[in-house]
C-alpha cells in the first residue's frame, strides 16, 4: 500500500477487514429512487396495468447489496424468487393473478404434533396459509387476484409469508426429528474460522455473565433490576454480534419476549428464567451451534422503524442510572446499562442509518478480542494497556459522518465531548453524543 492509500484510505484500506454480517436486515433504508419506484407500482396498480404493477413492486423489494429478488418474464407469466433467511419464496404473476410459496419442511409421514402446530399457526395469519403440497413438503402458501393484490397487500402478506417460514423451519425441524430440510441449497455456511470464534464467544460471555450474576459485587437479589439489565445486555449482543439463526435466534427472541411479558412475575423470577435458558444455551452441543451458522440473504426487516427521537427518550430514561453503579464499585453492572440500550435499538427498533452505524461502531470498540478474532484490523481499545485509540475512532466518527451527510446534513457528533478517562466515562459520553445529534433529514 502506497504512502497516500495509507494517509488517505486507498482502496486496499477498504478490503482488510474481514466479509462478517451483524444484526438484523432492515428494509427501512430505501434510496430516494426506490421510493419512485413504489410510487410508480402505485401508479400501475390505480391504471390496472397489473403486471406493470408486479414488475415494479419487486423492483421495488430488491436490495443491491442482497441481490435478494429476482424477477423474469417466460410465457407471459412473471416469474419470481426472494430470499427471506434459510427460505426461498418463488411465485408467478399472469393476467389474472399472483401465487407464492414457501417449501418449509418435507415429511415422509404426517405426526398429530406438527399438523396441530400448523392448524393453530394458520389461525394466526392474515394472508398466507400453512399446507402440505402432493410431495408431502410442508408450504405456506400466498395467493390473490390481481385486482385485490395492490402494492401495500403484497408487501404485508409476502412478509408475512416469508418471516414465518424463515422461523418455522428451524423450528419445527428442531422439535420434530421425522421432518427433513428442504429447498436449502441456496444457504451459504460460514467459514469454519468465523463458526469458531463466535462459538467461543458465546460460551464464554455467557459463562462470564452468569458467573458475575451468581457470585459478582451486586446483591441478585436486593437489586435484581440491575442484574436484568446485565442479562439483557448479553441477550442482545449476541444477537447482533454473532447473527444466529435457528434455535439460537428463537431462543433469544424468547428470552426477549417473555421478560418484558406482563405475566406477574418478579424481576427475581425473571432473571432466574433468563439464567436458566442462558445455560441451557451455553450447553448446546457444539455441532448444533454450527449447523446454524451460515450466511443468508433477506428481503423484509422484522423490526419497526423509529426516528432518532425515540433513541433520545430512551437514553434519557436509562442512561443516567449507572452513575449509582459505577459510584458503589458495581462497574460491570454500570458498563451494562449502555450496552443494554445500544442492544436494546438495535434488536427491538430498526434506527436510522447514522445510529445503526454509531451503535456498530460501540460495539466494536467495546468488543476488541471478538473483532480482532474476527480478522478485523482496526484496535479501538488495547486491552493490555486499557487504553483507547483515540485516533482512529474520531476518524470512524467522521467516516460515518461523511457517508450519511447527504441525507442528513445537519449531522455533526460531537467527538470533542468524548471522554477516554475509563471504559465508563467512554461508554456514557459516547451515547450522550449519539443522544445530541441532529437527525434531521433531507429527502
């Protein structure tokens, strides 16, 4: 690399960190010219020129960066496939109307458990419909005719379809040993480097976690709010530092639902479930971690988008709470609360674009042996000296800045305000700069 590559960022700069994906798939990030193009499919639909309508509509759905829609004509029909995790959705468009399916599972015979599991399923849905098709694999299934199918049904009943058949079938095979994949030819394992280190990084920041949570400086039982929030903090950075899939990510997602379920329990019950389940989960064999990991595409974000308004109420109301943890020597519990909110966003929320990228970049400076495993190359944080790289994260800063000023010129983070005193001081004055940003936006 030539002298001004490395003073200027050159495009070998660009390549040394390694391919790795994080978080959840948002499609709230549309382009201007998306935007028209749904306007345009709108347009088509109100002049029932259908096929016109469909065209644009999946034109619409495809993402670059995924290539995760594909769209062709043969035989005046339109023809269709989108990816949506492990699944791939086909379908067909004609003068008449559009159909698409989901292959879920195959089943060389029917079992009562599963069938009744999809009979309550079908009760659930709004658009689709789980069925067996004449090979016995199990489908859900989506169909309209055209003058019902307007762009915004489409949208709702494809996401539909193709978020429950993404869950559905790590589900399902995971609890019924007679069912089969089906139709995964598409799905791309992860190499077995990458599988490695986030398998070693979920068994020990679990074990670290519960080990601090049984025999830490804070009382579990006389300050249980803090130890949810230890827990918590743990659930949602897995979830977005290791992006699984299957059983991992359903078991998240429950652990996720059922603390914040209004159910009676105390904050101590509470905590003691997500103990458990975070056990059950740092003991899973080895090869089921790794049969769940591997790389796929998506077309439909499953959380909703929020403005930076959100973000700033909720930094206000959790933020200032580990002042008392960090002043009665709870350090671990106090550095949790800001990663608590960043996960928090970044599971529940799909955020703007310059938060999303803020919160990576904290997770990255916070997580320096994970990313460094990983093959990145930047160190934000040197763990032996304890100390920051005080340069190269007010050029990330910048960088991010930079690629998001078009759409919101009034973006300015304060780098000045952050304190590299402690990982605390850090940690509070870099989310008190996302807090104070200006995110108005330019369309």
């Amino acid at each position: 690399m030539g002298l001004f590559d490395r003073l200027f960022g050159g495009k070998e700069e660009k390549n040394l960190n390694p391919n790795v994906n994080f978080g959840r798939y948002s499609d709230s990030y549309k382009s201007s010219e998306k935007v028209e193009v749904w306007d345009r499919a709108l347009t088509h639909f109100e002049e029932e020129q259908y096929l016109e309508c469909f065209r644009a509509f999946f034109e619409y759905l495809r993402d670059e960066e995924e290539e995760n829609v594909e769209c062709w004509e043969k035989e005046d029909q339109l023809i269709f496939e989108l990816y949506q995790g492990s699944k791939k959705i086909t379908g067909f468009a004609n003068k008449e109307k559009l159909r698409a399916e989901a292959k879920v599972a195959y089943s060389e015979s029917l079992n009562v458990g599963f069938m009744r599991r999809l009979i309550e399923k079908n009760f659930e849905l709004k658009f689709s419909r789980f069925a067996l098709d004449k090979d016995n694999n199990i489908s859900i299934v989506f169909d309209t005719y055209n003058l019902d199918g307007s762009p915004y049904k489409l949208y709702n009943a494809l996401k539909e379809l193709a978020t429950n058949a993404d869950k559905q079938d790590d589900l399902l095979l995971d609890e019924f040993q007679m069912l089969q994949p089906v139709d995964i030819s598409h799905l791309e394992p992860l190499p077995d480097h990458e599988k490695e280190v986030k398998y070693q990084y979920i068994r020990e920041e679990i074990q670290t976690t519960l080990e601090e949570m049984e025999n830490g400086t804070l009382d579990k039982n006389q300050y249980p709010r803090g130890i949810s929030v230890l827990l918590l903090d743990l659930i949602y950075r897995l979830d977005y530092l290791t992006k699984p899939e299957g059983y991992m990510m359903e078991s998240l997602e429950r652990m996720h639902r059922r603390y914040f379920a209004q159910d009676g329990q105390s904050l101590i019950q509470k905590n003691q479930l997500l103990y458990k389940q975070l056990s059950n989960l740092q003991n899973r064999p080895k090869d089921e971690f790794f049969k769940e990991m591997y790389r796929v595409k998506a077309t439909f974000g499953i959380t909703d988008p929020i403005n930076h308004d959100r973000i700033v109420d909720f930094i206000d109301s959790e933020l200032d709470s580990m002042d008392w943890y960090k002043n009665n020597k709870h350090e671990k519990i106090a550095l949790s609360i800001p990663g608590y909110i960043v996960g928090y966003c970044m599971f529940y929320f799909a955020v703007p674009r310059p938060d999303r990228e803020l919160f990576h970049l904290y997770y990255q400076i916070t997580n320096p042996k994970y990313f460094r495993a990983l093959g990145f190359s930047e160190v934000f944080f040197n763990t032996e000296t304890k100390s920051f790289n005080k340069k190269a994260i007010r050029k990330a800063v910048d960088q991010i800045t930079s690629r998001n000023k078009q759409a919101y010129p009034q973006l300015y983070p304060a780098v000045s305000s952050l304190s590299f005193n402690s990982p605390l001081d850090f940690a509070k004055s870099y989310l008190m700069m996302i807090r104070n940003l200006d995110m108005t936006r330019v369309e």
